[in-house]
C-alpha cells in the first residue's frame, strides 16, 4: 500500500550531514567568501560549550576526533558531545574569524 511505503521512508531518512540546516550550497558559499576549516582543542576550561557560546552560529561543527583519534561527523541523527582532549573541525565564516581574532 502507498501509505505504508511513503511511513517507511519517512521513518528511515538519511541523517543530513552536520545538522538539520546545512545544505550544500551554504558550505560553498561559505568557503567561497573566504570561510575556513578550524582544528580547535577542547580542554576542562574550554569545551564543547564554550566553543558554541564564542562562535555560535559563525561556525559549523564538521567533525570531532575523540582523544585517540577516532572521528566522528556531525549529523541532524548524531548526539555526541564532545568533551576534554577531542578536537572539534569545523568551518568558520571569515568575518567570524576576523573578529574572534581581535
């Protein structure tokens, strides 16, 4: 039955990568302009928290490498937070990084 199908397809979506409101178009346009990909350290003084209260939206969480190196992708099904010792990949919008620079 059609109904049955298009539940089941629902039920079984595709986690979008790096979160609900990522698309393509948004991280080209974001490295077109400049955007680029930050490797930052997670400590007990800064974490996962503190990354998201500094850069808020000017950055989008790619990939986290726990502390022996594993990875791990962000997605819209992931729930993972990263803590002390990982190491957050993200992109950064350029003005962002400008101004957290200063």
């Amino acid at each position: 039955d059609d109904n049955g199908h298009a539940r089941m397809i629902k039920t079984h979506r595709i986690p979008r990568l790096f979160g609900e409101t990522i698309t393509l178009t948004r991280l080209q346009e974001t490295l077109e302009q400049g955007g680029t990909i930050r490797a930052t350290s997670l400590t007990e003084n800064f974490d996962f928290a503190a990354f998201r209260a500094k850069w808020g939206e000017q950055a989008i969480p790619l990939f986290a490498l726990d502390p022996e190196g594993q990875p791990r992708v962000f997605s819209s099904r992931e729930s993972f937070r990263p803590d002390s010792g990982w190491t957050l990949l993200s992109l950064v919008q350029p003005t962002a990084s400008l101004q957290k620079a200063t």
